[in-house]
C-alpha cells in the first residue's frame, strides 16, 4: 500500500514527503528513546546509584546543548534523505514495498544485522578519521563537549559529523537496500544502542560485562571512557574494531572484569 502511494508522487512532492516523514519519525524516535532514557535515570538515580560511571550530575547547560544540536542533526538527516529523494527521483535508501516472499521475507530479518555490522565498521573508522588533530576542532569536538554524556547527547553532533554520518549511513542502505520494516528495525535498534552508550550508567549486568561476550560488546562504561579520554574506543555497537585494531583502553577489560 505504501509503494503505491509512492509510487503516485513525483520528485518534489516524494521529497518533501521524505522530508516530513524522515523529522517527524527521528524527532518522536529520539524524545522516545533519548527522552525516555534520561526520565529513567533520573527517576530511578537512587536505585541506580552504585552503576553510575561518573558522580557527577547531568548539567541543565549540558542538556539544553545536546537538546540543541540533536536536533540540528535530525534536521540534517531528514534533508539529506530528501535531497538524494529529489536528485535520484525515487527512494534510494528503502523498499517501499513489503516483502511478498519467503526469500524476501529473510532478506528483510538478515538485512538488518548485516547493515547494522557495515555500519559498526564504518563508523570506527569514520570516528577515528574525525579524531584526527586537524579536523577534530571543526567536526567533532562538539560531541566531545559532553565529557559526562547524557542520553541526549546521542545526537548532538556538529553539522559537519551529521553530514558525514548520515552519508555513510545512506550508502549502506543503497548496498544493503532494506525493505521499509526492516529499516524501521535497524533505525531504532541503532539509535537504542546509541543511547544506551551516553546514557551514564552502565545497565549490562556485572556477569554479561565479564564473560566472553561482553569482551565484545560497546558498554556505557566503554563509550563513557571515550568522552571521559578522547582516544580509544571508537566502536559504535562492537569492540570488534577496537580489538583488532589496538584502540582498546589498556585499563578497561580490568575494569570490565572487576565488575563482576
Ligand atoms: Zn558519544
Ligand atoms: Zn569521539
């Protein structure tokens, strides 16, 4: 139904329906997600207190400037999409349609941890261009500016890092074409983990953060430790890259251990 309907519009109209679908879903997808993770540990501080990773509280400054520049960022993404929308005349990024088959219906379950493992990689990489001493000032340090990120710092990003996240993003999905479902799914686990990474208290279980599975995985407590240093851990969903590529914080599997 959805296919049909878009198939009906023609390149502006198409665009300016991407545009407002785009804000309006990332913009109720981050005051559900990055909202609600910060009412819970606000709410829940006391019961949470002993798995906060730094005492110190989130500041009502700090919030507003991550409030600000996340939704700077959305605005971005969601003109990005339209903008390769009207210059492509076509939804390059997703399959409207729903899959009607058994094979499409596994693409649409497989596609999304395929994508979210492409993404993983590139954003390693990606992040470790972005902490590059030259280009840093002019792209990064305002995520950095969070040196005890809130959940709502998920987003706030220079318009610049938006940009170049959003592009990598974009050509993921046009090697990896994702039917709409899946890219429902992939949008909102990726952001969940996102938040999950600034959200200052780490919630993984002290047994999950010991055992070989947590060795893999980028806790709180890691992401934490790069706004905290501003080198090592650059990983977004796995430690996989950090691993291999010898950009583990040397302190950090004692740490991770003696949780448990
Ligand atoms: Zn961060
Ligand atoms: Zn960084």
């Amino acid at each position: 139904m959805i296919d049909s309907l878009l198939s009906q519009l023609s390149g502006p109209s198409l665009a300016l329906v991407v545009t407002v679908g785009a804000a309006v879903f990332l913009a109720v997808r981050y005051v559900a997600i990055a909202g609600g993770a910060l009412w819970f540990v606000m709410r829940f501080a006391d019961q949470l207190g002993l798995r906060r990773i730094q005492k110190l509280p989130f500041t009502r400054e700090q919030l507003w400037r991550e409030a600000r520049f996340s939704a700077m960022t959305i605005g971005i993404f969601a003109l990005l999409a339209a903008a390769i929308t009207a210059l492509t005349g076509q939804l390059h990024f997703a399959q409207a349609a729903m899959p009607s088959s058994a094979a499409e219906s596994a693409w649409a379950v497989a596609a999304v941890p395929i994508a979210l493992m492409l993404h993983d990689f590139y954003f390693y990489w990606m992040h470790r261009l972005i902490h590059v001493d030259w280009i840093y000032p002019h792209v990064h340090r305002v995520h950095h500016l969070s040196t005890n990120p809130s959940p709502l710092a998920a987003l706030a990003f220079h318009p610049w890092e938006a940009l170049i996240e959003a592009l990598g993003v974009l050509a993921i999905l046009t090697f990896v074409p994702l039917p709409l479902p899946s890219l429902i799914v992939f949008s909102l686990l990726a952001f969940s983990f996102n938040v999950l990474g600034h959200i200052g208290y780490e919630l993984f279980p002290a047994r999950l953060m010991a055992s070989g599975f947590g060795r893999w995985i980028n806790s709180a407590t890691s992401h934490n430790l790069h706004h905290r240093t501003f080198r090592y851990h650059y990983g977004l969903y796995t430690l996989i890259w950090d691993r291999a590529f010898g950009t583990i914080d040397p302190r950090y599997d004692e740490r991770r251990l003696a949780a448990a």
